[in-house]
C-alpha cells in the first residue's frame, strides 16, 4: 500500500491533488452522465496546480472542528488503532488516489468521517445508510488498494448526544462490480487524457 503521510489541507496534499482523480472525481468516473473530467485533469495538469476552493461554511467548520472527535469516540467503541494519513496513492497509477481520514495499523480498514450539525442527516445515516453522495467516495477507498477489505463510513453530530458517533461497514464484496467499472474506466479516463495531451501540445 503506497500512503501519502502529509496531513489533509497540507500544500504537499494539495499539489498531490493536481490532476489526479481522488474520491470526489472517482463519482463522476461512475456516473453516466456526460461530464468534463478530462479536460480537468488535463487543465491542472498543464497549470501544474488545483483550483483550491477556500470558502468554509458553518457545517464545513463543524466537520473541521469535530473529526478529532469522532475519530477518539470511534477508536474507543471499536478498540481499533488507526493511522491518521493525507491519502492512498494506487497501487495501479500514481494518477489515482484517495484521501481517506484513517487507516487501521493492519491496512485493511479504512476510515471516512463525516460530522454534520444537522440531526435529521445524522439519524438518517444510522437508519439509511451512506448518502449517494458520499458512496462512490467510500468505493474509490476499495479501488486504490486491494488491501482495503472494509470503509467504516463515520458519522457524527454532537447534537444528537446520546448517540453522537456511530459507524457503518461498507465491506469490499458487495461492491465488487462497481470496484471493477471503476477501475476499468478510470484506465480510460487516464489514457485519454495522456493521449489528448500529447495532440494538443505543440
């Protein structure tokens, strides 16, 4: 497993960003709907550096402010010791990666946190599940290393107190079919852009 030891928000995890597909990219690589992903790469690519987004809202401060938190809670119900890393870099192209909050000593479970102020979200998780937003962000995790055998997808809310962290397993089975569509496109996707690279340079 190839890991990537500087710190989420780092200007080192940052620059690993450029033009790579990380978890975020990793939805639209499985969505079928039309989108722009490899003219992104490419742009980063030529610019050498991500468009880096620095507005914060509330809920993106409380996320911020609160995996700590969650993280300590989770380890303490679990007994799990984890790792925290800024990311997982294939173990098939160094142009895909995931940054994931944690990673057990073992290598084999991986962490996704998720604070929300929002009750009504939180008790929706524990009922519902992973948001569809938030799935194919915990399927790139299984993706980017075949060590990967479970995403424990976390969430937390401290106003829900009496149960402020819970978890869900995500196991590497039930998402083999999406695991193999995405690392089949993801191939794709990158020589595309290798090749439309090389006809527009000059």
């Amino acid at each position: 497993m190839n890991i990537f030891h500087h710190p989420q928000k780092s200007h080192e995890w940052w620059q690993l960003k450029v033009g790579r597909i990380g978890g975020t990219r990793f939805g639209k690589v499985l969505s079928n709907r039309k989108n722009r992903l490899v003219y992104e790469l490419m742009n980063e690519r030529l610019n050498g550096t991500q468009m880096i987004d620095d507005f914060v809202s509330d809920d993106m401060q409380y996320g911020i402010d609160n995996e700590d938190t969650a993280i300590e809670l989770y380890q303490k119900e679990t007994g799990l010791k984890i790792d925290r890393v800024g990311a997982i870099i294939s173990d098939l192209s160094g142009w895909h990666i995931a940054s994931v909050d944690g990673i057990t000593k073992d290598r084999t479970i991986a962490q996704e946190v998720k604070c929300t102020m929002n009750g009504d979200i939180h008790l929706q998780r524990f009922f519902d599940g992973v948001e569809s937003n938030y799935l194919s962000q915990c399927i790139n995790n299984f993706a980017v290393s075949e060590e990967i055998k479970e995403v424990h997808f976390i969430s937390y809310c401290g106003y829900r107190p009496e149960r402020p962290m819970f978890y869900k397993v995500l196991k590497r089975e039930d998402y083999s079919k999406q695991i193999k569509t995405g690392l089949e496109k993801v191939d794709s996707i990158l020589i595309e852009v290798d090749e439309k690279l090389e006809q527009y340079s000059f």
